[in-house]
C-alpha cells in the first residue's frame, strides 16, 4: 500500500510543478482579493487561450489550473475566422441534418448564444439525468465543464457518446480536489481515527456533484455518496445515520452552509487543507469534528459579500435577496432565499410584476432571468460583471465544430469515464437518487 508519506509527497510534487510553471503566484485554497479572482476583460476568442496554463478571464482567474488539466487542440481558421452569424447558421443546419441523433444539453451559466441552440438547459444534475433519460440518442454535446460532461457519460448507456465542445472547460473548483490528494486524505484519517467504532463508520465521504469521476467513484468504494446542492441536506443525513462524521469535498461553503442550516457549529467544522499533513488539524479537533470541510471554493460565488447585500437593501426597499449555496456563510445568512440554481429559476418564476430580486450566482444566468421576466427588475449582487471562465471557454465555433464533425461521421472530444471508474462511481449517485428526506 502507498504510505501517507509517499501520498503527501506525491500531492506537493504535484503543486510545486503548477506554481513553477505558473510562475509561483496563488495557491488553490488560498483566499484570494477581489482582484485576484475576477477580470472582467473577457477574452472573446478562448482558442488564444486554450494552450495556456490557467482559467483565463473570467472569476477564477486567480486560481491555479492543475497542470494534468486536458488542454483543446487548435481547431480550423474557417470556424475561428467566421462570423458570429455565420457560425449560427452552421449550428442550425448541422443540427437540422443531424435531428434527433444528438442532444445539446446547455448549462444555466452558459453564455447565451450558446444556450439558444440547447435541447435541454439545466444545472448539471438535470442535465447528466436528461442524458439518461434519452437512451435513444446516439450522442450528447454538453455545453458545460468537464466533470459535468463526465456525469452524463456515466449515467448514459456505454453506447452513447459525450462530447465536449473545448476540453480546457474545466472547473476551478471541482480541479481543487485531485484524486490523490483525496486518498491522502483518507489514507491519513483511517489512520488517525480507525475505521468504524460499534456499527458507525468513523469517517463518510460525501462529495458534492461539482468533482471528478475518480471522486465520485471514491466515495462509492468508501461507503459515501455523491450530493447536489438541492439535495445536500438529505445527503449529509444519510451520511449520519451511518457514520459519526462526514469528509465533503470539494467545496467548503456548500458543506458548512448545509452542517450549519442541520444545527451544526462550525466548532465541529475543521478545514482540511490538502497540503498540510492531517490537513492542518489536531488529533482532537478531527476527533471532534462533525464535518470535515475539503479547502475548495468556487471563484464565482466567493466574491458576493454581505456589504453588496446591504447596498441593494439600501437601494430597493423591498428587495428580495437569493443566493447559491456554494455562496460564502455570512452572505448565505443575510439573504431571504438560499438554493440551487433551479430554486432560483423558480422562485422568480414565481414573482408578480414590480418584484425586485438580488441574486448571488452566475451573471449569464441573472441576465437571461431579467431577459425572460422583464415585468421584474432582476439584477446581480455583484456589480462586476465577473462570469464563470471556464463555462466561458465554450464558443459557438466549438460548438460548431464539434456538430459538423458529427455529422461527417466523426466523433471529437470524447469524455469517455474508466468503466471501473463509471461502476464504482454510479455507486455512490445511486445511492443519492435513494435517499430520501
Ligand atoms: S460557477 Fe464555479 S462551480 Fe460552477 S463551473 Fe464555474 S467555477 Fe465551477
């Protein structure tokens, strides 16, 4: 077996390479300013991009891509030199002659012009479940991000293709739990605190839907589950019933915002900071602890602070506040309204005209809810407009040509999961689909 040492040497090779070719500038998991995380000077073309290191414009320009992250190969001039309309027309008429064969499934933080040409739109739950639940279609082109693409090739059938239009569309915070540094982790708090105690594992994995297949499929070899962040609640309970304490990967504000909602106290909350032997803790507080909190964050929702929620209170007297839950505690706590991405696509579906909503999550989504509701004022928390970089890094050339290479007959940017991988992983996603409030 691998000793913790080896893991934990393994785990800082690995950040030592990034920071060296990144030129030693923000470590994951360090809490970043403002200006670290966001550039508003969006970059209209990602193909300039796509060779290099790094997220690019967009939030999370101050994280740190891992230096494993799939990197796109330069597509034809006749897709990056076209027009906007004309790229439009090419998605149209490969999609007409294609019909029924393909599905695009587009995110809600996708950009729009991407998202016109969507079949379905939904989070990345709904979207790997609308894959699943189309056996008849030969293959999926996910406007999303990578873990996402991987979700719907595991819950598809071994017969349909994923692609995905740009593989440098990752997620910062999904690429801010690695696999190794996960069984590090495991390796040192097996160690630490023993296996179970009685009939109670000692230690649960959880993940949240936002982490790679090889995550999702630890959790379903450990005894864990996968969670979203509708369902985040129900999932930690689950957890409970059948361990004394949960690990939640990769982001801490989901997890601490969920423990906190149950009664939990963020005494019993440690931070595990992957670099860091025993993740930084003490013996007692992981001994203590209910839910041990994985240092990951996603740049998007770390920028909403309590100060934007008080300014748009001061501005519209009756202002509703809703907000992501992977949004930061205090800014959870001072909103009227926490959930998923769909529970705020419902809850302004279900304002009455003149209503006014702050909304703490991705700008694509908040302007196409103003877009949709304009007997609304709907606006973001954030006055920068600071969207998701790596949803940004899908194009309609992409798009485009991902589509008419399709229809020629060849299948590009394949996310193709381990079948071991797959079988472990669907382990751990059913046993959320089974749980139950
Ligand atoms: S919004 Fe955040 S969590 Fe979602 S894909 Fe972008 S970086 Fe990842």
């Amino acid at each position: 077996m691998t000793s913790v040492a080896n893991l934990i040497a393994a785990a800082a090779e690995t950040e030592r390479r990034t920071r060296t070719m990144l030129g030693d500038t923000i470590a994951i998991g360090q809490p970043a300013t403002m200006t670290t995380t966001c550039d508003s000077q969006l970059t209209a073309d990602p193909w300039q991009i796509d060779t290099e290191p790094g997220y690019g414009p967009g939030a999370s320009t101050g994280d740190v891509a891992p230096a494993t992250a799939p990197q796109q190969k330069a597509i034809p001039a006749s897709y990056t030199q076209a027009t906007d309309a004309e790229l439009h027309d090419r998605i149209v008429a490969a999609k007409a002659q294609l019909g029924d064969r393909v599905k695009i499934l587009g995110h809600f933080y996708q950009r729009d012009e991407v998202v016109k040409h969507a079949d379905f739109v939904g989070d990345s739950f709904m979207l790997a479940q609308a894959a699943k639940d189309h056996p008849e279609t030969e293959a999926f082109i996910f406007c999303g991000v990578h873990f996402m693409a991987e979700t719907a090739d595991i819950l598809s059938s071994a017969d349909q293709a994923v692609m995905l239009p740009n593989l440098a569309a990752g997620c910062s915070m999904a690429d801010m739990a690695t696999i190794d540094q996960v069984e590090s982790a495991w390796q040192q708090l097996t160690e630490a605190l023993g296996t179970s105690s009685g009939d109670k594992a000692e230690v649960i994995p959880v993940t949240y839907m936002n982490s790679s297949a090889a995550i999702k499929a630890f959790c379903g070899r450990n005894g864990g589950i996968v969670c979203t962040s509708s369902n985040a609640a129900t999932v930690l309970e689950w957890a409970f019933e059948r361990g004394k304490r949960v690990i939640f990967f990769p982001d801490q504000h989901l997890g601490r915002n969920t423990a906190k909602a149950m009664g939990i106290s963020e005494d019993h909350m440690p931070l595990w900071r992957p670099y860091l032997p025993m993740g930084g803790n003490t013996m007692q507080q992981l001994q203590d602890a209910k839910v041990i909190l994985w240092n990951g964050f996603c740049s998007v929702h770390k920028r909403f602070t309590v100060a934007q929620i008080d300014k748009a209170r001061a501005d519209y007297d009756d202002v509703q506040v809703i907000v992501h839950p992977e949004c930061p505690a205090p800014v959870v706590e001072a909103a009227d309204g926490v959930g998923s991405t769909e529970y705020i696509r419902k809850a302004i579906a279900a304002g009455k005209p003149g209503d006014v909503f702050a909304v703490g999550t991705e700008i694509n989504l908040v302007n196409r809810l103003q877009a949709q509701h304009p007997e609304m004022t709907i606006f973001c928390l954030d006055p920068v407009v600071c969207p998701c970089s790596t949803m940004y890094r899908i194009h309609p050339a992409y798009l485009a040509w991902v589509l008419e290479e399709y229809v020629a007959g060849r299948v590009v940017n394949q996310i193709s999961v381990d079948p071991t991988v797959t079988a472990d992983a669907e382990v751990a996603l059913e046993r959320m689909l089974a749980a139950r409030p």
